[in-house]
C-alpha cells in the first residue's frame, strides 16, 4: 500500500491556482442558490456546475471507506432517516453536511475547460472546505434564508412534500427535514463568520433580482 499523502502548502496553492476561474455560492437549501447561479451563468457567460445535479454520480463513485456516513444513509429506510431520528442526529450523521464526497466536486471541477469560468453551486459548499480553495475573497458567497423563506421557496416549487409524502408520518418527518436545515444554516452563519467569508441573508422581502444582483456584487462580476 503506497504511503498516505499528506497535502503541502505548495499543493494548497497550486490548487488555487487551477480554481481561480471558479466562483462559489453555497448555502443553506431553500435559499435560491440554482436559480441565481443559473441566471448570474447565462448573465456573465459562464458555465453552470450544479453539486446537486452530481449527487447520484458522485454517490456511486464513492466507497464504503470514503464516505461511511453516506453508506449508512443508503441502508436505511425513508422512516429511519426522516422521522426516527433527531434533527440534530440528522443533521450531525447526513453524509454531505459531513463533507463526504466534496473531493469529487474538486475533481469534476478540475477536469472543465478553464474558459468560460463556472459557477459551482450547492448546499455540499461547506464554508471550511471551500475557503482553502480561495484565491481572493471575492470568490465565493453564501446564502442564508430564513426558515419562512426556506419554507415559502419549497412550496413554491411544490417540493415541500417531496421527502416527507413518501413516508409514513409526513408531519413530523417535514418538521425533522425543515429543523435539520434551519440548524445547518446557523452552522453556516457561524462557519463563515469564523472564517470571514462573504453572506447574504435571505428573507421573504428578497426576489431573486435582487439576491441576484447581491451575489453578482459580492463576487465582484
């Protein structure tokens, strides 16, 4: 078995300097990050990576010993990951708040032509391991809704029922999803405060022109 490889500060940079054409915004779900990737893509000319869109792909290129948190999801049942556990377990045991599988994000990244930039979206952009990745602070944003946007915007689009329809206590399963975001996005706000990165609150007085043109002036385009 080859030696572990352990990751230099000249490695560090190097990877900068191969991400520098990539802008990130992440936050916390229900916030209208694909949207507004979407539109700042086709405003600016520049290509869509969306994490969510990669989720299957990214599940099945990934190993037991890689992503032990994601194998155990996958074993269970709707009714075990929705309504028998915690927000807080669920929050603390969902394979993309733990980081799983982010390497692939990079990897996907890496292998898109350098022109156009892209814009890379998601909820899987967690504040610590995006920051490294950074060549300037204008470079990434986060978007922070509140819990009445979050559920105003899954209405919206009609998802709000999606998980939680399909098991067999619908209430207290959307109850436990909706609290497991809302605590993910504090931990976001908290993240990214620590880290000095750039946020952008969203509340229902927001339309998407304007988080559009928030973003688009926080990543300086």
């Amino acid at each position: 078995m080859p030696p572990e490889r352990h990751e230099t500060a000249a490695d560090t940079m190097a990877l900068r300097a191969r991400l520098d054409h990539v802008y990130w915004i992440g936050g916390g779900s229900g916030a209208g990050k694909s949207a507004v990737s979407r539109r700042i893509a086709a405003r600016h000319g520049l290509r869509h990576y969306s994490t969510d869109d990669a989720m299957s792909d990214h599940a099945g290129r990934s190993t037991p010993e890689d992503s032990p948190f994601l194998t155990e999801f996958l074993a269970m049942d709707l009714d075990e990951r929705w309504v028998h556990r915690s927000p807080d377990t669920m929050l603390e045991t969902f394979h993309w708040f733990r980081g799983e599988g982010f390497g692939l994000i990079v990897e996907d990244l890496l292998q898109l032509p350098r022109k156009p930039g892209v814009v890379v979206e998601g909820i899987r952009l967690l504040p610590h391991l995006v920051k490294p990745l950074l060549s300037r602070p204008r470079q990434a944003v986060w978007l922070l809704p509140t819990p009445e946007f979050r559920r105003a915007a899954l209405e919206k689009r009609g998802s709000l029922w999606a998980i939680a329809g399909r098991t067999n206590d619908p209430e207290r399963a959307l109850h436990n999803l909706l609290e497991r975001d809302r605590l993910f996005t504090e931990r976001l706000q908290e993240e990214t405060g620590r880290l000095d990165l750039t946020v952008i609150k969203v509340d229902s007085t927001m339309t998407e022109d304007d988080a559009a043109n928030e973003v688009t002036e926080a990543l300086g385009l």
